[in-house]
C-alpha cells in the first residue's frame, strides 16, 4: 500500500523560507521511473505544480516559481523534501506531494495546510 | 509554457445523465494527460491516465479521449457520488494543470 504524508510549519511569517517534508511508503525513490512531486492549492482554488524529483536525483521546477524552489531527497529514509525561499501570503495554500510512476502522478499526501501571516 | 484550458468551469447535471469536460491544450502534449476528481476536503485521486487509460479500482463510467489537442473526459450515468471539482494535467513539460470543472447535480 503506497501512502504519502507531508508535514510543515503550519504557520510562518513573510520573507521566511518554507520547508515541507513527504514521508513515504510502499515505494522506494531509487526505483527506476519513480518520482515525487509536490503541489499546492489555495484556499477554493486550483492547483499549482511546483516541482518534480526523479529516481536518479533529476529535477524539475515550475518556471514561475524556480528561483525560490529547492527540492531534494532522501531516498534512505524515504522522504522528499520542498523548501519555498522569501515566502509571503500568496504563499498560503495546502501543500500535497505524490508519488509519480513513469510521469503519472497517482497517489497523493492528505496535504499540509501553511499560512504565511505576519 | 503549455496552457491548460479547462471547460466549463462549472456543471450542473442530473443522475444518469451524461458528463462530458474538456481540456484544451496550447500545443502538442501527445498523451501526457491525466485526469482527477477531488472532493471536499480531499486530496485530487487519480481518474484517467496517459488520456485514455482507466485508473486502478476507477470505475468504467469514466472514460477519457483525445482529439489532437483537445482531451475529454466523459462520464456515463452520473451518479451522486461523482460531484466534485475535476482537473486536468498535462504531464509533457513544465506540467500544468487545467483550472477545474465544479460538477454538482441538479
């Protein structure tokens, strides 16, 4: 059974950097073809792409976005990991990570709630 | 970077009826294309994939098509438990999702 949880501040203030953490199971990261990805949705809105890591450590960013993204991996523990730079209310959403299986993103984290509030 | 448009934005339809959402492409995204219904609440689950390819454990009431650009996910005889807000993704490059479909029932 594949399950993903992301866990976060829950509360941080403008101009700090955001960090989220995707513990996983049910798959390995070192496994040809497999990737994690993260996405996020504010409040009664859509969803945004943010990022994509792969098996052998490629990755991929969301243009709009990539000079304020960072994603790693820790295939070891079975974890990824997202850091969102100079954060500011815009910011505030629900943040999902999901596994992808040869570019199919098909299983997702319940999400994690942040609010970037001063 | 690719759009995503999405239509419509919202839907209103009665039980059995026949659903069909769409997502327009901005250029060639070939089969990079998934679909996913997310609940109130609820993380986005996965519905069709590569276009046309029925998830796991989905069931057979959903199917997905392509017409060049143009993607579409149909839905036979609606039931209740299909209202929910449905996505698009394009999976080809720097993906994006579309903007959502409001399904709810009259």
């Amino acid at each position: 059974q594949v399950t993903l949880k992301e866990s976060g501040p829950g509360i941080l203030q403008p101009s700090q950097t955001l960090s989220l953490t995707c513990t996983f199971s049910g798959f390995s990261l070192s496994t040809y073809g497999m990737g994690v990805g993260w996405i996020r949705q504010p409040s009664g809105k859509g969803l945004e792409w943010l990022a994509n890591i792969w098996w052998d450590d490629d990755k991929y960013y969301n243009p709009s976005l990539k000079n304020r993204l960072t994603i790693s991996k820790d295939t070891s523990n079975n974890q990824a990991f997202l850091k969102i730079t100079n954060v500011d209310t815009a910011d505030t959403a629900t943040y999902y990570c999901a596994r992808i299986v040869t570019t199919v993103m098909d299983a997702w984290g319940q999400g994690a709630s942040v609010t970037v509030s001063s | 970077d690719i759009q995503m448009t999405q239509s419509p934005a919202s839907l209103s339809a009665s039980l059995e009826e026949i659903v069909t959402i769409t997502c327009q492409a901005s250029q060639d995204i070939g089969n990079y294309l998934s679909w996913y219904q997310q609940k109130p609440g609820k993380s986005p689950q996965l519905l069709i994939h590569s276009a046309t390819s029925l998830a796991d454990g989905v069931p057979s009431r959903f199917s997905g098509s392509r017409s060049g650009t143009q993607y579409s996910l149909k839905i036979n005889r609606l039931q209740v438990e299909d209202t929910g807000i449905y996505y698009c993704l394009q999976h080809y490059s720097a993906w994006t999702f579309g903007g959502g479909t409001k399904l709810e029932l009259k």
